[in-house]
C-alpha cells in the first residue's frame, strides 16, 4: 500500500461520514469513553483525545504504514507513557517511536507524546490495520 492509498483510504472513510467521525476504541480511554472524535482537515486530522496536542499530520498515516511494511506488517505500537524513545517499551522500531523519531525529531533517550491511540484506531477505522494486543498489523501489504 503505497502513500497515495493510505490518504485515499482514510479520506474516503471519512467522506462516508462527513469530515467528523466518531471512531470506536477496542476498550475506552481512562475516562470510559468508548468513542473520539475525528475531523479530517487539509493536512491532517484533528482528534479530541490528545489534549493541548489535537493535530496529526497526514505524514503519521503514511509512516506508520511505511514501518508495517518494512516490518513484515507487523509492529509493536510502543508505550510512551512508560518508557523514553529507543528503550525497550519505545524502540524506534515501534510505530510510536517510529512516528516520534521520524515525524516530530525526537532522539534517543527522550520523553515522547503519546500519539499511538488515535494514529493505531484511525488506520483501523479506515481498514488499513487491525489491532493484535499491543501491535499494529497491516491487513493489505500490496
């Protein structure tokens, strides 16, 4: 699944719905909240799960499906509220450290903002993943 794909899927999931969505999580956030909110923009997709931080760039998408497909199709999703990038719960093989490293410039040894929740729920939500207990896996690697 090349980049032009990974945009296309996610636009059109969100097209079937309007340019806000609700996306379903597998076991609700701390608040019991089951559900967030999505609204797709030019380049990217603001979220009402990730606080004072609501915007991830498209670029997110398309990396995380990039490292699945160096990976095999399957990545560990990573815990950056444990861990700082290039531990063992955060390494930069993770789609968490992945998008930390590559996206936003973190280095090795620093604490990174956890992001993994909507960018994981999204590509689920757009058929491009599934969730596997604590990885990310591709469902179409052409």
């Amino acid at each position: 699944m090349d980049e032009h794909n990974v945009i296309s899927r996610i636009k059109e999931r969100f097209a079937s719905e309007g340019d806000q969505a609700l996306i379903p999580l597998i076991r609700g956030n701390r608040r019991g909240n089951r559900l967030f909110k999505a609204e797709l923009s030019k380049d990217g997709i603001y979220v009402d799960n990730l606080g004072v931080q609501p915007f991830l760039p498209l670029a997110v998408f398309i990396e995380t499906v990039e490292l699945l497909h160096k990976m095999g199709g399957r990545a560990l999703k990573g815990n950056a509220m444990n861990y700082k990038l290039g531990s063992k719960g955060l390494p930069f093989d993770s789609a968490e450290g992945h998008i930390a490293h590559s996206i936003y410039g973190k280095k090795a040894g620093e604490s990174v903002f956890r992001r993994i929740t909507p960018i994981a729920y999204i590509l689920i939500w757009a058929g491009i993943c599934c969730n596997d207990s604590g990885y990310l896996v591709l469902l179409d690697l052409s």
